[in-house]
C-alpha cells in the first residue's frame, strides 16, 4: 500500500480552511422578530451577499466603524 501525499484528512482541510479565514466558528441563536429577519434579508438582496451570515458581519464591522471601535 503506498501513501498518497496529495491526500489530506477531513480534520486536516478544516483546520486549513479556518486558518485560511482567519476567523473561529461559534453557534449562536439569535431570536429577532420576523420583521428584522425580512430588513437583513433586503439588505443582503441589495449588497449582494451570498447570505445572511456575511450580512451580519458587514452590517457589524459597519456599525464598529462608524462608532470608532474598529
């Protein structure tokens, strides 16, 4: 049997990915009314977002600009 070394383990392209986004995956639930859930839906319509996650966190590092924290 040989090893193939192109080959890398699930755990392993994972960990590449993480790294690669620089960024650590949390779970969160988040309960909003439905209203607000339809205005982040708009605005990822608007920006052209793939998705409600990259939408919060435009909407988010946004927000930190304009108050001066980021």
């Amino acid at each position: 049997m040989t090893l193939d070394p192109d080959y890398v383990t699930k755990a392993e392209r994972e960990r590449r990915q993480q790294t690669a986004q620089k960024e650590t995956k949390v779970a969160k639930t988040i309960s909003i009314p439905i209203s607000y859930w339809a205005l982040l839906d708009q605005v990822k319509n608007k920006l052209g977002k793939k998705n409600v996650n990259e939408t919060l966190m435009y909407c988010i590092k946004e927000i930190g600009i304009g108050e001066g924290i980021e």
